[in-house]
C-alpha cells in the first residue's frame, strides 16, 4: 500500500490551483442519468470516487469518456438498474444513484452502504423521502430495493439536514409527477451547485440554498454542459497548510464566499487572510491562539474541515475546544494527532486541544479522507518525517495532493508500494 513521507520544517510559498469539487461532482455526474442525450462536464477532480461514480454508470448501461478534467456522459440507454455492492463499498456516495434511478427507470436495487469509519451514517431519510413519494422499499440480502409505478410529488421533512438526503430526492423530484417541498432541506454550496446544474438541464427548481427547496416534476430532462464548481474543502485544508507552514501561498480557482464561517474562524486565530475574486492569499507563519469552534451544517463550520483545524490548534498559543455535532465518532485522527505530540483530550464529542510549541514526526495511519489531509498538515509542521500509512482515503478525495505540496515547497513524496 502507498504511504507518503512528509518531511517537516520546509516553509510553503507559491500558488495552489484548487481543483473541481468531489462533493459537486458526485451528483451532478448521477444527474446525467435524468437526460437521455450526452452530458459534459468539465473541471471534474481527478478522484477514485470520480472513477467509482464512472464505473457505476458504465455499469448500468451509460456511457462515459474521460479526457483531462472533462467527462462525458450519455445515458440515452440504459440497461441496468443495479448499483452492486462492490462498488457502493468502495464509495458511500454511490447511494447518490437511487433518485436519479428510480425517477428514470422506476426501480432501483442499491447495495446499502454501510457506515464508514467516522460514523453510521443511515440513509433512512433517503428512503422515507422516497416513499412519501410513492415508491415501495424493500431490504432484502442487503440491497435497498425500491420500486414505483409513478413517483409523485410530496412535502418532505427531513428532521435532519442531509446533504446527499436532499441531493438524491431532488433528483427524484425532477422527474416525479406534480409538486415536491423539500422542508429543512441541506443548504451547502454543492446542493445549489446540482440545483443550477438540474436548472440548466430544464428542470423546475426553487430554493436551493434556502432550507425550503420546491421541484415542480417534468417527464425528461435535457442534457447540459456544466462547470463544476470549485472545492471548498480542499480550498479550506490548504488554508490551513499555509496558516501552519507558509508564508505566501496564493489560492487560484477557488470561491472564498463559500468559506465564510472558515475564514472567519481562522482569522479569528489571528491567521492572515485576504480574499478577492476566486482566490484566497495566505499570510501564514505568524502565530496563532487558540479558538473554539463547533461543526454545522453549512453555512456553519464545516465537519469536513475539523481534522484539520484541529492540527492548527494543536500548535496554537492556548486552548482550544472543537465540538463535532454532524457525525458521531469523527475524532479518529485524534489518537494519530497525540503520537506526533499533540495535546488533545475527548470527552464525548467534545475534544479540548491544547497548543503544544512542536510536533514530532511518527507513522501515523490514515483512517478517512479529511482525517488523512490533517495528518499530512501536521506532517508539514512536525518536526523531522512523518509517514502517512493507507493513503488510499487522500486519493478518494484530493486531487494530486503530494504534487500540489511539493509545488509550494514541501518535502513530501509518495512511496508506492
Ligand atoms: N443522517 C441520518 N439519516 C439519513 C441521512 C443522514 O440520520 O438518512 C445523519 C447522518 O448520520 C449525519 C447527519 O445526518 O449525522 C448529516 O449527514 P449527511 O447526510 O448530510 O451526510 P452525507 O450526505 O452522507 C455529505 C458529504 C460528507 C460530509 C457530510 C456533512 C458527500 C458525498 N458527502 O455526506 O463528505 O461530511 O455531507 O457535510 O457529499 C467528505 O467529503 O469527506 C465527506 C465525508
């Protein structure tokens, strides 16, 4: 298995291009399955989940050709309307398969994903949405199995805000008959990302964005060319980076507005940021104090951002207290974190961090894709080399994450196996 060696101390200057947004991209690459003609989109991440949602589509009859950052999908044809386990256990998101499915062929059997290291993570809202729709749901031999003759418009309440909950019933709602609410719907920059892509694709759409999103249903939608957007979450961990080992570093091709409860937090720990259209400056280097933070649902601080603030924390002057609301067992990194030093105490979903002056480099094991960016972080900071074991995780998630390191100064590479 690949592991990377980060060799700690090397100061970070230079430009970052952020790339295409995995959490974007996984969706709308699905939406093309409510169109029966040839989709592109550009600026897709180059991620093993792209190629998971890839191969899944292949796998139900459509085709899809890569070039670059450019995917093409035609799903004028489908065959299949089965998402197998082996490629759901490779990526959760596949769930992402059952609206648009159901809506197109009116069955779907989708492996149900188990949960993953940072939590259970149910897709019981998933399916209630959809049954409230009309459709029937079965569990069988660990398939979710859901089937309708029409699926018709409803008024849902999620009692939770789901991001792929909402993703993946909007998709359904597209092509349902009559008039879906989505009520205490997710409001994060991905779901107003497929919502102008579903838009472009002539689907009736309102509130994205808002917490009340409102589909009016059509029989068939068209197919589109669509940019995706740019990833706030890994905008946010090279924030960090810099913040914790850089002095200039220049953030292009990124969208800073969906960043705001990050930067604030950051600035707030006296890290010096300076935003302007699609790029974000880091000053990084100078010291920071300790902040509190708790994980939201967006607009709020990001779950997908506390790993790594949790290392910039771990250098900080003073304590800090990180409180994870969104899943119940994401302080795994925690543990990897203290073998290179840190100071962190968990009590609950409550962890409290306490700056320490250095951390020291020690293997330390990758156990999920956002917990594996904060490693290499604190990899950049720790003293002496740090080795990143079961990388697998980054390479779901970040694009080319060593290159871009190496290309503003770090000492990392990949060792392959
Ligand atoms: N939940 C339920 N029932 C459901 C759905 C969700 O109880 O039917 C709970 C979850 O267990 C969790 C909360 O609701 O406690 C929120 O989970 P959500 O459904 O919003 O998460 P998700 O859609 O599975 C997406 C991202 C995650 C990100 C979360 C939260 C994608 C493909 N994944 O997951 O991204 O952490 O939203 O923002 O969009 C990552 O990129 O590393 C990642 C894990």
């Amino acid at each position: 298995m690949d592991k990377i060696l980060v060799e700690g101390g090397h100061t970070l200057k230079g430009q970052v291009t952020i790339s295409g947004s995995k959490n974007a991209a996984l969706p709308i690459l699905f939406s093309a399955l409510l169109t029966d003609g040839r989709c592109t989109f550009t600026n897709v991440p180059g991620l093993m989940d792209v190629q998971s949602t890839c191969m899944l589509l292949q796998h139900l009859g459509a085709g899809v050709e890569t070039e670059g950052d450019v995917v093409r999908v035609s799903a004028g044809s489908l065959n299949n309307f089965e998402a197998p386990y082996d490629l759901v256990r490779k990526m959760r998101a596949s769930v992402l398969v059952l609206g648009p499915l159901v809506a197109r062929l009116r069955k779907a059997r989708v492996s149900l994903p188990g949960g993953c290291a940072i939590g259970a993570r149910p897709i019981n809202l998933h399916l209630k949405g959809l049954e409230q729709m009309g459709a029937s749901i079965k569990l069988e031999h660990g398939y979710v199995e859901v089937e309708t003759r029409q699926l018709r418009g409803a008024d849902i309440y999620f009692e939770i805000p789901t991001v792929t909950g909402t993703e993946n019933l909007m998709m359904a709602a597209a092509l349902a008959e009559g008039r879906t609410i989505l009520r205490n719907a997710a409001r994060e920059p991905e779901i107003v990302a497929l919502a102008d892509t579903l838009k472009q694709m002539g689907a009736d759409i309102e509130g994205a964005g808002t917490s009340v999103i409102t589909i009016n249903g059509r029989p068939m939608l068209d197919p589109t060319d669509v940019a995706i957007i740019p990833d706030r979450i890994e905008t946010g961990t090279f924030m960090i980076a810099a913040a914790v080992a850089g002095e200039e570093v220049v953030l292009n091709n990124c969208q800073p507005d969906h960043l705001r409860a990050s930067i604030d937090t950051l600035r707030l720990a006296g890290v010096n940021l300076k935003t302007g259209e699609g790029r974000i400056v880091v000053n990084g280097g100078h010291p920071v104090a300790g902040v509190d933070v708790t994980t939201q649902p967006y607009p709020g601080f990001p779950t997908d951002m506390q790993a790594q603030f949790m290392v910039l924390m771990s250098v900080a002057a003073g304590q800090s207290v990180i409180s994870e609301t969104i899943f119940e067992n994401r302080f795994i990194h925690v543990s990897e974190l203290r073998r290179l030093g840190a100071d962190i105490k968990v009590v609950g979903k409550t962890a409290v961090v306490s700056g320490v002056p250095h951390l020291s480099g020690a293997p330390v094991m990758a156990t999920d894709l956002r917990a594996s960016a904060s490693l290499i972080i604190a990899g950049l900071v720790a003293r002496d080399t740090t080795e990143v074991n079961r990388v697998y995780h980054l390479d779901r998630g970040y694009q080319a994450i060593e290159k871009k390191f190496a290309a503003i100064g770090a000492a990392i590479r990949r060792v392959r196996a």
